[in-house]
C-alpha cells in the first residue's frame, strides 16, 4: 500500500516536473551542508554549540563517576553497616544518579538547554538561507529548490547548473570560491 502510494506520488511528481518544464518554469538545488560549511556564523555557532555540550557532558560524566564510586565504597563496606545506614548510602548513591539525570534531561532532553541554544543560534542562519532561496526563487522562477544533501537518495542525477548554492551564499553576502 505505501509502494503504490510512493510510486503514484513519485509519477505525479515526474509529470508536475514535465509540465513546468514545457511551461518554462523549474526547480533548482541547494546544498545546505555546503551553504552551513561556507557561512561564517554557523561555524561560530557550531563551536559555541559544541563548547556547551562538552562542558555539559563533563559536569554529567562528574556526577556518573561520584556515584559510581560512592556505590563501589558502599560494596566494599556493605557487610558491616547496619540496616540503617546501608539505607542512607543506598539513598545517597541514587539522589547522585537521578541527578545526573535531571541534568541529562535538563541539557540534552527534546526542550533542554541544547535544543534551545541550537534553536537560538542556528535557527536565525537557516531564516537569513531561506529568505535568500526564496528571493532567487521568485525572481528566477522557481517553483521548487530541493536540498541534494539531504535528498541523496531520491537525487539520482542533478546538472551541476541547477544548483544555486552559491547564488544563496552570494545573497548573504558570503564570497567563496566555485562549487
């Protein structure tokens, strides 16, 4: 069912091309992996994304090791401590661990600290390609502009005169040698 339903959605695809193409109107691609490598904000915001996050992952691998050792000293004097006290080492080794989590979740999680600096930071450069991909689109005539890095795999072949990426670069105001 979901073949025949791809097959049905690639023919009427092909066929919309077909007929922009006798109409004169096209598509283009971009390479947002080669836009993103040639713009110099998303290189800074990358560094700063990635200086979080080890520091970050350090702060969660600190409390990982604390609690695996407060565990390892519980073992090795487990059989000599009385009821209550091998509850209150028990407590303590688990208190480390759930916050280890909460930071995990906290930094790392769907709404944690590194979704919103990469919403922050990130965002705002994918906005300024898309304004600029549109403003080529509009003027050239574009209906569709695909991204070939991220479309590999329904890209099988692609003239190298359809890709725009340097056009968006140029838009933005960034110079780089040829693609």
């Amino acid at each position: 069912m979901i073949k025949k339903a791809f097959l049905a959605f690639s023919l009427l695809l092909i066929s919309s091309f077909a007929l922009q193409a006798q109409e004169g109107v096209g598509y283009a691609l971009i390479d947002m992996q080669y836009l993103m490598q040639n713009i110099p904000a998303y290189k800074t915001a990358n560094e700063r994304i990635e200086a979080s996050s080890k520091a970050w992952t350090a702060e969660i691998q600190k409390l990982d090791a604390q609690a695996k050792t407060l565990f390892t000293e519980y073992q090795k004097t487990k059989v000599s401590l009385s009821e209550a006290d091998r509850v209150v080492k028990e407590k303590a080794i688990v208190a480390v661990e759930e916050q280890a989590q909460e930071l995990q979740k906290k930094y790392f999680g769907p709404a944690g600290e590194m979704a919103q600096l990469q919403e922050n930071l990130i965002k705002p450069i994918q906005d300024k390609i898309y304004q600029a991909v549109k403003l080529i689109s509009e003027a050239r005539g574009y209906l569709i502009v695909f991204d070939r890095a991220s479309a590999r795999g329904t890209i099988i072949y692609a003239d190298p005169i359809a890709d725009i990426s340097n056009d968006v670069l140029a838009v933005l105001g960034v110079k780089v040698g040829n693609k």
